[in-house]
C-alpha cells in the first residue's frame, strides 16, 4: 500500500508516516517548509520521503498525488492555532488551509480513485450539555473560525468521496510539536502556582497511538465518520494537569478557574468536548489506551 502523508511536521502526521514504514508500506511525507528535519529537538526524524506542498495550490496538490499515485491520503495539515485564526487578517488564510486545501486534496482522492483520512475536531460542535457527541451527529454550531473551517474540511470531504475516514480527536499531544504537557512542564520551570480551567470537558489524544488507529483503519474499508481519542474517561484541563505534575514528579500547586475566570482567549471553546467512541469497537477497531497510560508512556519518551 502506498500512502500519502500531510502535515508531517506537525505531531501526527510525523507519527503516522513512521508508522506506516514500520508496517513496510511506502509511504511520502508532505508539508509546506522545502525540507523538514524532524523532531524539533533534533532526536527523531521520519523514516519516509519528504515533499514540500502547498495545499492551497490546487495545481501543485493535483500534481505532487497523481506522480506517487497512493492508495490512501492521510490529511493531518492544518491551520491549528485557535486563537489567531480569530484575526481578521488571518481568516482567508485559515479557511484556504483547512476548507480550500482540504477540498483539493478530496478532488485529486476521487480522480485517483483512493482513500482519504480526514482529521477533523470536536471543534465542529457547539460544546454545550455533558452528553457525549456522536460521530454520526449533524447538529454543526461551530463556535469560532477554526471550528468552522474544520468543518467545511469535513463537509468537502463528505460531499467529494466515499472512500473516506473522518476522524474526530481532541486534546492532541505527541513528540512533534508543542502541546499542553509540554506548556505545564515549562511553566512548572518558573512558577510554583498556576491557574487552569475546570469546565471545559474531554479526553487527550496522543497521537502516537492515534497513528496506529489511522493505519488500521486504511487497511479497510470501513469508511465513515469516527471519533478517536484515548480512554481512561473524561477530564477537565485542570485534572489533566494535576495528573501530569504527579506523573513527572513535580511539586506544583493547580487551581481550578473556571473559562470565564481564566480569560485571556479570543476564540471561545467548547465546555463539552465529551466524544463518544463506540462505534470504532462496533467496526473492529482496537479503541486507544487510556490516557492515564499515553501519558506516562508520553513522558518517558520527552526525557530521551
């Protein structure tokens, strides 16, 4: 099988494309720097091929697919920074990104005739209630500009293909980036005391678990939408930190603020970020580990 990877420099396009050479598929890596030199530490880099790609450049999109010719795409890239898609001046770009260059790659899917991974969010609902989202749900209130991108990704992609996974993840860490844990770890250097929400609900996704799930999931033909995250049940960000400070052995103090207390974010988030995942055991899929697992297997792999 032959696979192409978006948004490899990113945390889980990184993880999926060493993933599929693990498995001995082939596999290319894309994203838009001209070369990508790995972990931003410096201590991992993807065991694939790489090509530079704009995926707003339809042309450009059209051309990079149909010369590896791959049997799936796995569509990790993204415009991922919340809060700045918020900026008038950042919007157009926003959108060309996450609807525009999503549909492009959806378009060449259907005239090769391959899958399509989607990465989507719990962004596209609105966060309201404690029930757990569905992934078959409709009921589309997306509450900022990424959320509503996101979603006209995942409408293009529905309305292109359907030889298509939608997946739904929440919460992202991995190696490959910046993330939550990695932010708490480097505020626990300067301060003794940090303030954290407590209302807003979900569960975390590390994404080199998540990864294994893609590529099982493109060995199939169990196409449709898909919620993804690791189990161990749902938290807030305030008792995923306290969780992280008693994983790593850091002495911190963690008070709970509510969304309104805390302030600070242009883009509203959802309170209820509650995904339900059943349907991946109902279509033979292996659910993720628990999150309390991902963690410390996650910051074990940080320390080295």
């Amino acid at each position: 099988m032959k696979v192409f990877v978006t948004g490899v420099a990113g945390q889980l396009g990184h993880d999926v494309v060493n993933e599929l050479c693990r498995r001995g598929y082939e596999a290319v890596g894309s994203d838009i720097a001209e070369s990508y030199s790995g972990v931003q530490d410096g201590s991992a880099v993807t065991a694939c091929p790489y090509v530079s790609l704009d995926i707003t450049d339809k042309a450009a999109v059209n051309a990079a697919l149909s010369r590896f010719a791959p049997d799936a795409v796995v569509h990790c890239a993204a415009w991922t920074a919340v809060d700045l898609a918020e900026d008038e001046d950042k919007q157009e770009k926003v959108r060309a990104i996450n609807a525009g260059g999503t549909k492009n790659i959806a378009e060449e899917c259907k005239a090769l005739d391959c899958k399509m991974v989607y990465i989507s969010t719990d962004y596209v609902f609105d966060g309201q209630g404690e029930t757990p989202w569905q992934p078959d749900c409709k009921d589309y209130k997306p509450l900022n500009v990424y959320g509503q991108t996101k979603l006209e990704g995942e409408l293009a992609v529905a309305g292109t293909l359907e030889k298509y996974f939608i997946v739904r993840i929440a919460w992202v860490f991995g190696k490959n980036g910046n993330n939550f844990i990695k932010t708490m770890l480097n505020l626990s250097k300067k301060y003794d005391t940090l303030r954290v929400v407590c209302d807003q609900i979900g569960t975390p996704t590390y994404t080199l678990d998540l990864s294994r799930l893609l590529v099982d999931m493109i060995e199939t033909e169990k196409y449709g939408y898909y919620h993804a995250t690791n189990e161990g049940g749902y938290i807030s960000w305030h008792e995923f930190a306290c969780e992280i400070f008693r994983q790593a052995g850091v002495k911190m103090t963690v008070n709970p603020v509510t969304t309104a207390e805390y302030g600070l974010s242009k883009a509203a988030r959802p309170f209820n970020s509650r995904l339900d995942k059943s349907k991946l055991t109902e279509n033979g899929f292996t659910p993720l580990p628990t999150w309390q697992d991902a963690l410390a297997r996650y910051l074990k792999e940080i320390e080295e």
